[in-house]
C-alpha cells in the first residue's frame, strides 16, 4: 500500500466509530487479546489523553485535566466497525505529589501491560516539548528496549514553544532515540490543541498496527 492510500485510510478509520470498551485497574481485567494495540505512555500531565481525543476528533472521550494522575486505569478504546484496532490511555509514570504506592501500582501495571501484551503492535513514548527527555523516560524507554517493544518518542504540547526552541528539541530528541534498537527513528512533533502532526501521526499508528 501506497502512502497516500496508508494516511487516507488512516484518515477514515480515526473519523469513523471509536467507542471506550474499558477501564483496566489490574492486567485481570484486560480485555481479550482481539486486536492490534496501540498504547500511550508518558510522564503525569504530558497530554496522553489530550492526544487520544485530537487523534479521534472527539473532545471528551478520553478523560483529561490540569490536576497530573487524572488517568488512573488502562483504558481501553475500541478504533472501527468491526473492530479494527485498540487504542490504549494509560496512566503517568507519577509526580512528586502522588502518594508513593499509588505512583507504584500505576508503574507496575503500565510496565507489565507493555512488556507482556502480545497484541501491542507499539507503544507511543510522549515527552513534553517544553522538557524534552527526563530521567523517568529513559527509564521507560530502556525498558522498551530491553523487551523488544517497538516504540514511537512523540512531543506534545508543541505549540507551548517558540520554533527554534521546539526545532532545538527535535534533534537532541532525534539524536537519542536514533541510538535505541526498539525506537522507530521518526519523530512527531504534535499538539492537542492546534492539530499540528496529528494526520501524520494517524498514518503512523494504522502503519504500526497493520490493519
Ligand atoms: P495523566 O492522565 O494525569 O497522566 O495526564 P495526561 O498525560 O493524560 O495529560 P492530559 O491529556 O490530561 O493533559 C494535561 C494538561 O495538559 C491538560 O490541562 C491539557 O489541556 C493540557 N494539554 C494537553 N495537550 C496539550 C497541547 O497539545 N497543548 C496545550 N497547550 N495543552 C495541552
Ligand atoms: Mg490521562
């Protein structure tokens, strides 16, 4: 397939029926393994489930907001009729005001949903353009890479920043992630609230999934 055909069929599928199927407090209660997923990860507050709602052109399907730790479960979101694909909300590594053993649940099911989900096609790494990579996040990411989990580094919040700042960014970003065996060395620079790098990184998830 072409890749005007990938992004055009990417277009359709993320402006057709998406649907929440589940929340997931505990890898007991995951869905059975039917389709593709695709997971997002990332620091509290990075805008994980921002992204999930400008991907799918839907405002509130995925629950957001200014307080880190909004998103508490896994959650899973049914992509097409039939079923096509999934799409994973996954709750931040934690935050300096999160109760610590809270900050562990939520690290532990996030780390063993990603390293053991057969079906997880890739996991999409976000990083805030304003702080680029932290500690925490190669933390995740060497954890990806050890499991051989294949990986996107997306930056969010990109209108939060001036051009060449966010430019600055992308190749330091760019530089690292190049290094990592389980990375997909394409970058996508996105924000939530103007729709920059959205399409594209439509095209990326349908790709990832292969549907
Ligand atoms: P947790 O569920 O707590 O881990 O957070 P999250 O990563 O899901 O973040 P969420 O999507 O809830 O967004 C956190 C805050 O950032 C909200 O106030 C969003 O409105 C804001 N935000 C998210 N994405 C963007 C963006 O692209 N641009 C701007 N300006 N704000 C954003
Ligand atoms: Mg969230």
């Amino acid at each position: 397939m072409d890749d005007l055909d990938l992004s055009e069929r990417a277009r359709k599928l993320f402006a057709g029926p998406i649907d929440f199927l589940k929340s997931a407090p505990g890898l007991e209660f995951l869905p059975d393994a039917e389709a593709p997923e695709v997971a997002f990860a990332g620091r509290s507050n990075v805008g994980k489930s921002s992204l999930l709602n400008a991907l799918t052109n839907r405002k509130t399907l995925a629950r957001t907001s200014n307080t880190p730790g909004r998103t508490q479960e896994l959650n899973f979101f049914d992509v097409g009729q039939p079923l096509t694909m999934r799409l994973v909300d996954m709750p931040g590594y934690g935050f300096a005001e999160a109760p610590k053993d809270m900050v562990k649940r939520w690290r532990f099911l996030v780390n063993d949903y990603l390293r053991g989900r057969q079906v997880l096609k890739r996991a999409l790494v976000l990083i805030d353009s304003r702080h680029g990579l932290k500690p925490v996040d190669r933390e995740v990411m060497d954890m990806l890479d050890e499991a051989a989990v294949s990986y996107h580094v997306v930056l969010t919040k990109a209108d939060k920043v001036k051009p060449t700042e966010l430019d600055a960014t992308l190749a330091v970003t760019l530089e690292e992630t190049m290094k990592r065996p389980a990375a997909h060395p394409q970058l996508f620079a996105t924000s939530s609230e103007t729709g920059r790098g959205i399409p594209e990184l439509r095209t990326a998830i349908v790709e990832a999934a292969a549907v």
